[in-house]
C-alpha cells in the first residue's frame, strides 16, 4: 500500500526516524530497514496485524511512528491517532504522509482525505506536541502533505 508513496518522502522525513519505531501500512518496502513494519499486507512487514490496534505494546515504547498514506483507510482517525499516541515516549515524532484532499485523484479506495489542519485539530483534542513540520507536497507525482508533530508531553488532555 505505503511503499512507493514512502519513497517519495523519505529523502524528507528519515531525519525523524531514528531509534525503535513503527511504520504502520508499510507495504513492500519501511521507511528505514530498523523500523518494525506491520502491515495486513506487503512484504516488508515484520507483524502482520492491523496498524490501529497497538495495544500489545506498552505506553511510551517507540521513538518514533511512521505511517505513509494509512490513515485515511481507518473509520475512527481520532481513535487511531490515540492508539499510535499512547505508544509514543515523550520527545518522540509521529510522522506522517498523507494524501491532501485537495490534491489526490478521486479514486474512493479511501474513508478520509485530510489537509494537516485536519489532523492537527484532532490531535489538539488530547495531545500536547510541537508542530516541527507540516509542508504541501504537491509537485511532480506527489500529491500529499508531510507532517511530524512531537510528543511533548505525557499527559493526554481531559
């Protein structure tokens, strides 16, 4: 699924991949050989599990969450968010690449198109973080946004 949409970012977002991570919807290929890539499908995957039920991992365990163009396939985003959120330390960067409403062909194999504002919105529900990176790509083939938002915090808001 995520694969030869992740090799059109990952020149960008790799800077934020480092340590024990996730790439969730990885595909054929992960964002770095050191992430753990789960997938339902792909041949990269290390775990062949549904990306938005994370709980057999501990609060706190990943440095990072990278996810290429997955999000959007899940009913409940704010529910999924909270799951890959909990898994996250502090100082640790979700870093996502999605497919922009405004720019993505219409081809309806998707639930839900998003501009980063979208996300961020749902975020600010229960999460406290920094917005380090939220750019439009929409050049050449790419027809997406970049966002990387960092855990600041612990606490998740009431």
């Amino acid at each position: 699924m995520a694969s030869n949409e992740m090799t059109k970012c990952r020149h960008r977002l790799v800077q934020y991949c480092r340590g024990k991570g996730l790439d969730l919807g990885c595909g054929n290929e992960k964002i770095t050989p050191m992430a753990m890539g789960i997938d339902l499908e792909g041949g990269d995957k290390d775990l062949t599990m549904d990306a938005g039920d994370l709980g057999m991992f501990a609060p706190g365990y990943f440095d990072y969450i990278f996810s290429s163009h997955c999000l959007g396939y899940f009913l409940d985003t704010e529910k999924i968010l909270k799951q890959w959120w909990r898994v996250l330390r502090l100082n640790g960067y979700l870093v996502l690449y999605l497919p922009h409403k405004d720019f993505r062909p219409k081809s309806g194999d998707i639930l839900h198109d998003f501009i980063s504002r979208d996300i961020l919105k749902i975020l600010k529900k229960f999460a406290r973080f920094e917005t380090v990176r939220a750019e439009d790509q929409n050049s050449g083939d790419e027809y997406s946004f970049d966002l990387v938002v960092k855990k600041t915090s612990m606490q998740v808001k009431p």
